[in-house]
C-alpha cells in the first residue's frame, strides 16, 4: 500500500474553534487527570498503555471530547517516526481516529489543528502527517490543514 508523506512548517498557530473540548496529555499526570475519560474510550489496558507512553518526553496523545466521550483522537512524536527519517525537532502526527458517529464533521482536521497549536506554543515548528493514498478523508484534511503536496511516500 502506498502512503504520502506531507510536511509543513508553521510557526504561527491555527485560529482555534472555541466550541471544542480539547485535551493534550503530555505527562502522565496529564493522563491520570483525564484518567475517568481516557479509561471509558480506551478500557484500562489502552489506558495503562496511554500512561506509560506518557512517560517519555517526544510522545503525545490529544483528543477532542464530548459529553464525556472522545470523538476524535490521535498521537504525536517528536524526533520519530517507524517509517522515514524526521528531524530531532520534527513533529510527527500520527494515527488519528474519529468516531465513526461523528465523521464528515471536520473533528479529525480541528483536532489536528488544536494538538498543532499546542506543539507550536511549545516551540516546535515543523510537522509530518502521511495517510494511505487511498484515505480520502483524510487527503481532504491534509489540504484544508495547508500542508499542500506530497513530499515523499513509502510502502506498508
């Protein structure tokens, strides 16, 4: 299967929706916080697997929710990624996921922008975002997020 590889660099954050309850767990105090939320979405084993990848410093997980669910969610890394070389300062936004309930309202392309904002207010300026050639959805995202074309691919 064949996924594009996007990047920008942005320096300034999106305009942010004021409608939307975002979370950006970055410590694993974060993560307890929201703990009641994360364990109803996850289940205990994908919360405890949420707290440990909270320990380490490069790896993000944000959500947007909703009446005490989650209805968009998604991971970032900083300096990684399993699939091509980054930067130590590259963000890379990875998996992201919307309640099949929820979709076609844009929650996925807001909730990437609000977890983009948060890493910029932390100083990061560049960010990778790939998808499968095929995931419509999210090629409609990846252009209303400004990314503009391919810079690369890769096989899965």
């Amino acid at each position: 299967m064949v996924n594009y590889i996007f990047k920008q660099n942005r320096s300034l954050p999106y305009d942010e929706p004021s409608h939307h309850s975002f979370r950006l767990i970055a410590t694993p105090f974060d993560a307890l916080k929201a703990s009641t939320l994360l364990i109803h979405h996850l289940s205990l084993p994908g919360f405890l697997k949420l707290l440990l990848k909270s320990v380490t410093k490069n790896r993000w997980f944000y959500c947007i929710h909703d009446n005490r669910s989650v209805v968009s969610r998604g991971w970032l890394s900083a300096g990684f990624c399993h699939y091509y070389p980054v930067g130590a300062d590259d963000v890379v936004i990875g998996a992201v996921w919307t309640d099949p309930q929820k979709r076609g309202q844009g929650l996925a392309t807001t909730s990437i922008q609000l977890a983009m904002n948060g890493m910029i207010q932390q100083g990061y300026e560049s960010f990778y975002i790939d998808t499968q050639q095929s995931n419509a959805p999210m090629l409609r995202s990846i252009e209303k997020l400004g990314f503009g074309e391919a810079c690369g691919e890769f096989h899965s």
